[in-house]
C-alpha cells in the first residue's frame, strides 16, 4: 500500500456508514417542521426597515463568505485534510443554519407556539449560530467523522440556542454585540470539552502542514480579516453611530491583534511561523465583540487589539502544548488559543470598561462577569455530554481477531471518507 494511503477495509470502516441515513432521516422530519411550523412575513410598507434589510443582507453575505471561505480555507493547514476542511465546513453551514432557524425561536418567548418567520434576520442569526459550530470543528478536525459531526452540529444548536436565549438574554441581561461570549466563548469550550472526551486516534502522524496548506490556510485568515467588522456590526441597525462605532472599533483592534502577531511570532521562533499569522492576527476580532459598541475611544481598541494578539501568541507557542502534555488535550486548530483565551480577555475587558467610560450601550460588571461564567460552565458541561455521546458513533470495526478497533486509524486523512483524487 503507498505510503500516505488508507486500505479499502479500513474505508469500509469508516463513520460514513450511517451518515446517508442520520442526514436523510434528520432532514425528513426537519422538513415536517419547515412545512406547517414556519412562516415569511416581511415589512415592505415602512422605507426605513427596507433598508435596514437591504444592509442586513450585506451583512448576511460577509458573514456567509466568513464561514464558508474563512472558516473552511482556515482549516485547510493540515497537509491531507483540505477537502475535509472545506467540504465539512460547507455541510456544517447549511445544517446548523437549517437548526438553528429551528431551534432559535423554540428560546424565545413565545416559543414554537408561534410560526418561525423565516426572513434575513433569522439566517443572520443562524450565521452567527454556525460560526460556534465551526469554531468546536477546529478543535475536533481531522479526528471525527462525518456522522459525528452532524450529530455534534443539531445538539450543540440546541444547546447553544438555549444559552443564548434563555441565559444570556432571558436571565442575565449581556451586552456583546460582536459574540466574544456568545459565541466565541460558547464555541471554543464546548469544542474542547468534547476533543478532551474524544481524545486522540491512534496514529497521529498525518498531523502535518505543507507549504501549499498553508497558504491556502492564509486566504482563510484574510477572508476572515477583511469581513470581521460584518460579523460583528450585523446585529446592529445601520446608519448610527453605535453601528459605525462597532465597525471602526473593529478593524482597528484587528490591526493591533495582527501588528503585534508578527512582532511576537519572530521574538517567539526567531522567523515568522504560519500558524501564528493564520490565527492569532484575528484574535483582536474575537476579544473585541463585547465592546466594539462602546464610544471606547480607538487607542482602546488598539490596545485590546494588542492584548488578544499577545495572549492568542502565547497560547500557540507555549500553552497548547503544555496542556496536550500535562491534561491530554489535543486541540486541532488551536482554538482556545484563537477563540478561548481571548474571548475571556475582552468578556473581562467588557466588565472592566464601564467603570472607566460612560455609555448608554455599556453592560453592567456584574451581568457581563456572570455571563461569561455562566457561559463556561453551561458550555464546558454540554461539551462533555456531547463528547460522550459521540464516543458511541467513532470509526469502529472489526479486526481479524473479532475485536473492535478504529476503523480508520488514521486522523488528518480525507481519504478515511473522502474519494481522493491522484496526485
């Protein structure tokens, strides 16, 4: 067998076996509640709200093109997992929009007692739902297969829904705009929670980048770059200084993040390393969600920028392998570093500043500070819940001896469920 291959028995083996039919029997029964539970009810009467609409969707599409091109082309470094990277990418986008449209207004107040009007509000919403799902993804890449993955996609949206709705606007009024709680933080520890129940797969040794995936994994990390302020501003209405604000505040606060990556990364290595670049230049984006809103003033947001910067550099370059050694967590993507760690930078830097800064749009310290542990424990308890669940749906088949063993040994391979085309 060529090296860098999987044999055909260890294929045959592989999770796909009930993906056809998880996927198909999940949409059949979604389909019964598209088609007597929803609704498309638009205000096409009031100027004003048709064009918050038209500028919604402008959102709609930067955050579609951040999670289908940004997200995907990020994952793409691991040198033979490119089509599992962008191809998943793809399938977790549609399904967890799909859910997500569900789930969202079951949290809501007047629940599914009411249709679910189905307009560009609510696959903004989604969006921003995915973008969660998508984040656990990068920590579990390469190690799960495709029906684990659409499992963790319809559960981790019923969870997050739940967080969101019921605990971070029904029980703790939050402030957080841009999802440095809501979906950073949500995302990147109910992803961990479930790598760390998963664990590793025996042979870890396609765990590698090329030159090639990294700079495919580069154009993720500018797609990301340049649409961050959509993600971020799109929950807002536009036209506003509380708009404009949030927008400003977050490109400024990427270019402290990225100025300060490439400072670090060579202070670091002695030479600019990929994945520094391709991830910590983004951190600023993540830690300044929370208060991008904020009349804040730009060397604030510069200096969160520079903050989530240095800690996203630290993190890659010291922290995650500490804990791969010291607790066993394999993180993939490295997305406590990314989303983790500097999600509870600017979740603390949003209890801090009010105290310092005066503005209607400002979060009370204590809201702000209960929110985010209120979104660790709901997250990291989920997660594991989550992750054994999914134990029970890994790549197992038998051997020659009759005993249960992985069905692809193999992490990092698209061609455990992927037809791979010849070099």
């Amino acid at each position: 067998m060529p090296a860098g291959t999987i044999d055909d028995a260890e294929a045959q083996s592989s999770g796909t076996g009930l993906f056809p039919y998880l996927v198909i029997g999940s949409q059949l029964l979604i389909f019964i509640f598209y088609a007597v539970g929803t609704k498309q009810d638009f205000n096409t009467d009031d100027l004003t709200a048709e064009f918050d609409v038209v500028q919604m969707y402008n959102y709609l599409i930067g955050v579609t093109i951040m999670m289908v091109i940004g997200f995907g082309y990020l994952m793409t470094f691991l040198r033979y997992y490119g089509l599992g990277a962008v191809g998943l990418t793809m399938f977790i986008t549609a399904l967890g929009i799909e859910v997500s449209i569900m789930f969202e207004p079951l949290f809501s107040r007047g629940g599914w007692t009411e249709y679910v009007n189905v307009d560009i509000e609510a696959f903004l919403n989604a969006d921003f739902a995915v973008a969660a799902f998508l984040i656990s993804f990068g920590g579990l890449i390469g190690k799960v297969n495709p029906t684990q993955l659409t499992i963790l996609t319809i559960v981790e949206s019923f969870f997050y829904c739940f967080n969101k709705r019921i605990i971070l606007e029904r029980w703790i009024p939050l402030v957080d705009v841009g999802g440095t709680i809501v979906i950073h933080m949500f995302g990147a520890y109910f992803g961990l929670a479930v790598a760390y129940v998963l664990g590793k797969k025996p042979d870890m040794s396609k765990e590698a980048s090329s030159k090639v995936s990294d700079i495919l994994s580069l154009i993720g990390t500018i797609t990301l770059w340049v649409y961050w302020p959509s993600f971020v501003g799109g929950s807002l209405s536009s036209g506003n200084m509380e708009s404009e604000l949030a927008l400003t505040n977050t490109m400024t606060s990427l270019i402290g993040s990225t100025l300060i990556t490439f400072a670090l990364s060579v202070l670091y290595n002695g030479r600019i390393r990929p994945v520094d670049i391709q991830n910590a230049t983004l951190a600023g984006g993540v830690a300044i969600g929370a208060t991008a809103n904020l009349d804040i003033s730009p060397g604030v947001a510069l200096a969160i920028g520079f903050g989530a910067g240095a800690i996203s550099c630290v993190g890659y370059n010291r922290i995650q392998d500490w804990l791969g050694e010291k607790i066993g967590l394999h993180d993939s993507c490295g997305i406590n570093n990314l989303h983790g760690m500097p999600s509870i930078f600017g979740a603390i830097m949003s209890a801090v500043l009010p105290l310092v800064i005066t503005d209607s749009n400002e979060g009370n310290p204590g809201y702000q500070l209960a929110g985010m542990c209120m979104t660790l424990v709901i997250s990291i308890f989920t997660g594991t819940l989550t992750g054994f669940l999914l134990k029970q749906f890994e790549d197992k088949g038998l051997n020659r001896r009759g005993i249960k063993s992985y069905g692809s040994k193999t992490a990092m391979d698209d061609a455990a469920f992927w037809d791979v085309a010849s070099p």
